[in-house]
C-alpha cells in the first residue's frame, strides 16, 4: 500500500472517531437535559430519536459514508491540493453547527406552541405572554380554544391565499436571483394552531365608528408545504411566525354582522423562520436559504405590513372603496444625520481597524440603505427619506448600522427603534439613539411628522418647505389611488382573451396588481398611495399589460394637477377611457390627494407657562414607553438640610432617608443612619467624601426587554494635582460579579478636562431573577500615566439590589480610592 493511500485511510479512521465522539458527547447532554428539565417542570423538549434502523435509513447512510469516503480517496488519487479536502469538511462542519441551532430553536418553539400557559411560564420567566407585563393587555386562553377548533376548516382558504397571492409573488422574487419554476404542490398547514398571546381593545381617542384591536399572535405549527423550484422537489416544515396583528372593525353599522369590514395587517415586520427538508435540503445553509427567507418576507409585508393591509368585506351595504382605498394617517419625514463612536470590525495587520459603516431605516414594509462610507467610525451620511405612516400608534421607526464587506456577510453595528406615535406628540424631534447590540456607537436623527390636509392653501407652504431643506426627493403631498375595474379589453392574440395586470407608477415608484387569467373584464379593486413631489408637474401612469405575450392593451396618464380642481381634492370612483386600446376600453378609479402640512405642537403655550420640570432620563435604545418611569422627586429641602459645602444659588444636594425599599430583604444594621440620596441636579461643589470628584449616573431597568440601562452624564470637580499635566478622563463599566470582558463598556476620553460630560448610555441583558445579585462597577480613569499606563482617578461600586427600578433613578455618586474587584 503506498503512502498516500495509508494516510488517507488513517484521516478517515481520525475523522470517523471524531464524529462518533461528539455524536455520543451531544447525545449524552441531550440526555442530562432532558432529565434536569424533566425533574423541574412538565414544559421539557423532546429528545429526538435517532435510533430508527429501518432498511431505507441504513441504505441511505450506508452510500452517504460511501460518497464522503469516496470524495477523500478521488482527492488522494488524483494529488489535488489539501484545500479541496479541507474547505468541504470546514463548510461541512459550519453547516451543521448552523442546521443544529436552528433546529433546536424550532424545536423549542413547537414545544411551547403545544404546551399550557401555565407550563410556559414556568419554564421561561424570561419570555412570558404580553398580557404579564401590561395591564391593558388581557389574556385569551378563549380565543386559543376557538382557533383550535375551526384550525382544520381554515386549511382550504390558506391555500388561496398561497396559490393565488404568494405564489406567484415569490416565483417573480426569485426569478430575480436567477431561480426559476417556482409552484407550491402540497400544502397542508398541520394540527397546530396558531396562540394568541394576549389582545389589546382602544377605548380612547378613536372614531365612534370603529373598533381597533391588537393581537400579540404565534404560530409554530406541523404545516407541510411541499414545492418545486428548479426542478428540484423541497418542502417547508417547521414554519413560524410571531408578530404583533392589528385589527380595525370599522365601520360599525347597525345590521347584522353590525360590522361593515376588516382590515388586518402587522404594525412591523414579523419574525419568520422555517425548515427547508427533501431535495432542496441543500439549500438549508447560510447565504441560499436565506434568498428565499428574504423572498417569503418581502411578499408577507407586500401583503399585510404597514402601509399595505388585507381588507376583509363583511357586508355588501358597504362600498369596497371605503376598505380598500389607502387613507394615511401622515408622513414621517426622516433626516439620519450621522453617526458616532461605531465599532471596528474591519482587521488590519496591526489590529482593529475602522469600519465602512451604512445604515438600514425601516418602517412597516419600507424599507431605505444609505451609502456606505469607508474606513469611519464617525460617518456623516445626510440621508433624507420619507414614511408614509397609516397607524403610528404601536409602529416603530427601525435603524441597523452595519460594516459592509466585500465577499463575506456584512457585520452588524447595532441597532435602535424609536416609536413614531413619540415624534406624533412633539412635532419635531432631534435626537441622539444609542444603538443596541453594540458594545458602543450611537446615531443621531433629525424627525418631523407632517399631518395630511385637503386644503389647497397648503400647498404653497409644503413647496416652500421643499425649496428650503435643498433636496429634490422630498415630497409635498400624497396621492391616494384606488381601481376597481377594467372593461372591455382588447385581445392581445387571436381568438384568446387576455390575462391582464396593471402597472401603476408615479415618479421613481411602481406598483404591479395581480394578474387576472383570461378575462377582458379583469376585476382589482386594489389601492395603493404614492408620495408626490410637486402636484403642478407629476404625471401617474396606468399601464394595462398582457402577461403572456408581454403587449400593453392600454394606458392612462392623468394629471395629478387636475385633482387641485376638485372639491377636497378627490375624484370619485368613475370610468374613464384608455388610450392606445379599443374604442370603448375603459378602467373605473377614484383618487384623493392630500397636503404634507407639518403638525404643530397645540400646547405650546400651556407648557411654556408651566413651571420647569426635571431633565428627563435620556431616551434608552428601543423600549417602550410604558418601561419610561420619570425621575423620583424630591421637594425642596428646608435651608437647615442643606448641603454645607455651598452657600451659593445653585442646585444643592441633601441627606434624607433612603425611601427606596430593597427587591428583597435584607438584614438592617443596628444603627439606621441617614443615607445620601441625591436630586437630578445638574452642579455640584462638592468633590465626595474622599476628594476624588463625583460623577453622575442614571439607572432604569427595562423589564420588557429584561436590560439594565446605565447613562453616564458628568464628572465634577476631579482634583488637579498637577497643573502642567491635566487630565484625559474616561468612564469604564464592569457587570459585577464576574467581570467578564463581554460586560466591559467605555466612554469617549475627554480631552484636558477635570469636568467632563459624556451623555452616554449603556446597556445589560440580566434577567429580572439575577438583578438583586449584579453590581456595576464604575471606575473612572485617565489616559495620561507612566507609559502611557491608566492610572485610575476613583471607582464606585453600584448595588442594584438597594434600587427600586420601578422609576428611574438620576444620582451623583462620590469617587472612592479603587478597591481589588472580588467576584
């Protein structure tokens, strides 16, 4: 036997050991789980069986260690390069980490899907329903039973809607990354209904004449939906969606079904995942699957994420249009400015380098990508765009910051959600968003929401505004379009009617309808709404197009200026001819346009006469606002309390007793002396009990998010001990006990400054359980030392168990000599 055929049979040997050895470790810790979650609750994951020896898995197996050991002795025989046995095995091995993952992931969700509420929360306190967190959010155990029941009849009208609405979508998506024949064959959406995890009903501030409806709804069901795509034969199992389903009854009439229509849609983008299983298995790595992810994604937003909704008919006393005709509430008008402080990611051959950062902004189903910049940290983008915004109750402005690289997945920076119904109340916001996610880096945004007007005064002001801000994408108003119809086609070949669909465009948008199979008379009734830049001059074009043979039967451009003659600026639903068809072609819309108008605060004079309230606590990255709990307020102190390190008319500090009570009890010392608890106040002149300087901090716990949130604001009078070397300082953050570095945070350093001010916020994941045992460890130090050495200026130690994080808390803290971090 040569040499090389010994050493490849010798790899062999070592990789089948390899593979046998972890095959027993997984299964061993399958086990030791399985048990420990078995012993504590009912809620545990099935072990799965991979014990089954039927003849066709030992056959399949058997020509699958066939085909590896194979491909190891081709390569051999051959004397190729090492790298052709080393890449497949590295990407064998990533694929199957990977394929691991999600699978337990999946696995873990079906479970919860199919078990009790009662056992869900036993067993993830970390992930409970919505109704837990927020009062107004009930429970709908109910409303699961009833979905049980009717789930096999909802089998028949959920292929439709694949086969009429997402087929031929996703089909056109994937053409476009070159792959072709795409058609589901067997659909079957399982035993396993959809949960609803709580329901939200508005009482205020709505119309008389409708009814709005959150559902917080998950689906982790059995489906199994087969397909063929390239001719290759795949199936999708495991499928799974979670997101937040609005439903608004309106409007409201007083026969039965006392409601005239539904309209359905997601405020934002579910979370979907699912399992591609047969021939297109291989297909289930990083980089393909993805494709149709994103494919799939994109064709439930273009369906029912805002601004797009599913509108369901209940009574025919009520016009179509009146449900399917978009009616904006606004517009988001969105400056992302720049960004500072993001992480490096890109290695250079002396360490980190920079990054070439771009950023994502999503609203609803909209979506917009920056420029990329390179190599800055500190990249200044000036991006404008606009969201026309349905419901800015519970929809999220949505930011990523990502590192773009060339051949390899892009790096993500962070990310931060902002809630429109925020920049609805203020008119405008300027603000600063620290990005989550991240160890650092933040993002600074420039907001305006503009209200919809029919009144054609307004006009002038919104293209002046236009003028002003110097950029030509920007739009004055929005074109709502509604058709319901065509009549009397031309045939685009002999003797066969055609299969019509419509394209719709105004300026650089264009929307496409669904194709209508063999009809002269096709029916739509489908709306959209476009942003228009200048009503004067914007032409909207509808084209009428033969699918098969690619003609255009007709088309009509019409004049948005005609509409500023309108009474309200809207033209009803009526027909009107096409041009370039048959004589008597015509196609039935109606159009409303509306007026961009920037809302202005209607209490401004009221909050001027009111008196000064604190500085609030900077706005922490994506809660909610029902996290937000102001400042604890103190009243002013009689002049005996106050602080004597002060005689002046400043903000003064005073010692009371501690009203926070504990989490948990703790044991009291004998002697229950006063402790310091300090007002949000911006000055102090005292340099803390050892003369080291004080510093500033905010402290809120979010438990939605289950994330401890930390500001930095200012440091004080840090002493000068030498007037010829002044310091540098910077802020370190460490999550006590363990001081991992994966908890390690850092502020910007400040140059020459015994006074810095940062502004910067931090952020935990910790679990509400482990919050009374974390500290946070505060070290304050400077870059000017020996050798370039940080010597530490003073620490604070932080203990969270001595806080109640149902308000914010705002506080100075005095720097102490640093202290041996003990675990």
């Amino acid at each position: 036997m040569r040499f090389r055929d010994r050493t490849i049979l010798c790899t062999i040997a070592i990789l089948l050991k390899l593979k046998i050895l972890s095959l027993c470790g997984e299964q061993c810790v399958w086990i030791k789980k399985a048990n420990n979650m078995s012993e504590n609750s009912k809620f545990a994951l099935p072990v799965s069986n991979d014990g089954d020896t039927n003849v066709l898995s030992m056959i399949y197996r058997f020509f699958k260690k066939v085909s590896i050991v194979g491909a190891v002795y081709l390569v051999g025989y051959m004397q190729w390069s090492v790298a052709w046995l080393i890449g497949p095995v590295v990407l064998s091995v990533l694929r199957d980490q990977w394929r691991r993952e999600n699978e337990y992931r999946r696995n873990l969700a079906k479970v919860v899907a199919v078990s009790s509420e009662k056992d869900v929360v036993l067993a993830r306190l970390d992930d409970l329903p919505a109704w837990v967190f927020f009062q107004d959010v009930e429970r709908a155990e109910w409303l699961n039973r009833i979905l049980l029941q009717v789930w096999p009849n909802v089998n028949h009208y959920a292929k439709t809607i694949l086969k009429e609405t997402i087929e031929p979508a996703v089909a056109e998506s994937l053409a476009n990354f070159k792959l072709n024949g795409f058609k589901f064959e067997r659909m079957i959406l399982g035993t396993i209904a959809p949960r609803v995890g709580g329901v939200k009903v508005y009482d205020k501030n709505l119309s008389r004449n409708e009814i709005i409806m959150d559902v917080d709804l998950f689906y982790a069901g059995d489906c199994d939906i087969s397909f063929v795509l390239q001719r290759i034969r795949g199936g999708i199992k495991d499928l799974q969606i979670h997101g937040m389903l609005r439903v608004i009854m309106k409007p409201l009439i007083t026969k039965i079904p006392l409601v005239g229509g539904l309209q359905v849609f997601f405020l934002n983008n579910p979370s979907i995942d699912f399992n591609l299983v047969g021939a297109a298995d291989i297909l289930d790595m990083p980089g393909f699957s993805d494709i149709l992810r994103r494919c799939i994604i994109e064709q439930v937003a273009k369906m029912m994420v805002l601004p797009n909704k599913l509108p369901i008919k209940l009574s025919d006393e009520i016009p179509t249009v009146d449900l399917r005709m978009p009616d904006p509430e606004g517009v988001l008008r969105i400056h992302l400015v720049q960004a500072q402080n993001l992480m490096k990611k890109d290695v250079s051959m002396i360490g980190k380098g920079k990054s070439d950062p771009y950023a994502i902004i999503t609203v609803g189903a909209q979506q917009w990508k920056t420029k990329h910049i390179d190599n800055d940290v500190n990249p200044r983008w000036e991006f404008w765009c606009e969201a026309r915004v349905m419901q800015s109750l519970g929809q999220a402005l949505e930011i990523e910051v990502f590192d773009k690289d060339d051949g390899n997945d892009d790096d993500k920076l962070g990310r931060c959600s902002l809630d429109i119904s925020q920049v609805v109340s203020a008119g405008r916001l300027d603000t600063w968003q620290t990005l989550q996610q991240a160890k650092h880096g933040k993002v600074h945004l420039r907001l305006s929401w503009h209200r919809l007007s029919t009144e054609l005064a307004d006009l002038n002001q919104a293209l002046l505004e236009v003028q002003l801000i110097k950029n030509s994408e920007l739009s004055t108003a929005v074109l709502s379009v509604y058709i319901d119809s065509c009549k009397n086609l031309p045939n685009a070949r002999a003797q066969s009617k055609p299969d019509p669909y419509l394209q719709i465009t105004l300026g650089k948008k264009t929307e496409n309808t669904a194709v209508q199979m063999r009809t002269d008379c096709p029916v739509y009734e489908i709306g959209h709404s476009f942003l228009v830049h200048n009503p004067n001059i914007d032409m909207l074009e509808v084209k009428v197009i033969d699918q098969k043979t690619g003609n255009q039967l007709g088309i009509l451009m019409y004049s948005v200026a005609s509409l500023l003659k309108q009474n309200n600026l809207t033209m009803l639903p009526q027909p009107i001819n096409l041009q370039k068809s048959g004589p008597e072609s015509k196609i039935i819309l109606a159009l409303q346009l509306k007026i961009l108008k920037e809302a202005v605060k209607e209490d401004l004079e009221e909050e001027a006469e009111a008196p000064p309230t604190p500085e609030p606590l900077p706005a922490a990255p994506a809660p909610d606002a029902t996290d937000a709990a102001p400042p604890v307020m103190i009243p002013p102190a009689p002049t005996g309390e106050a602080d004597n390190t002060s005689e002046k008319s400043i903000p003064v500090e005073r010692i009371v007793r501690q009203v926070d009570t504990p989490q948990e009890s703790q044991p009291q010392p004998e002697n229950d002396t006063p402790k310091l608890v300090h007002r949000v106040s911006s000055l102090t002149t005292s340099a803390g009990e050892a003369g080291l300087g004080r510093i500033l901090l905010s402290l809120r716990y979010s438990i939605l998010n289950q994330t401890l949130y930390v500001v930095v604001h200012k440091i004080m009078n840090i002493p000068l001990k030498d007037p010829t070397n002044v310091p540098d300082p910077y802020v370190k953050l460490y999550l006590l006990p363990g001081r991992a570095k994966e908890s390690k945070r850092k502020t910007l350093v400040v140059k020459d400054s015994c006074m810095p001010e940062y502004d910067e916020t931090f952020e935990w994941v910790i679990p509400h359980a482990e919050l009374h045992s974390r500290q946070v460890e505060v070290t304050v130090a400077t870059h000017k030392g020996f050798l370039g050495g940080s010597p530490v200026i003073g620490q604070v130690i932080v203990h969270l168990n001595q806080y109640d994080f149902r308000e914010a808390k705002t506080l100075w803290f005095d720097l102490l000599p640093e202290v041996v971090p003990r675990d």
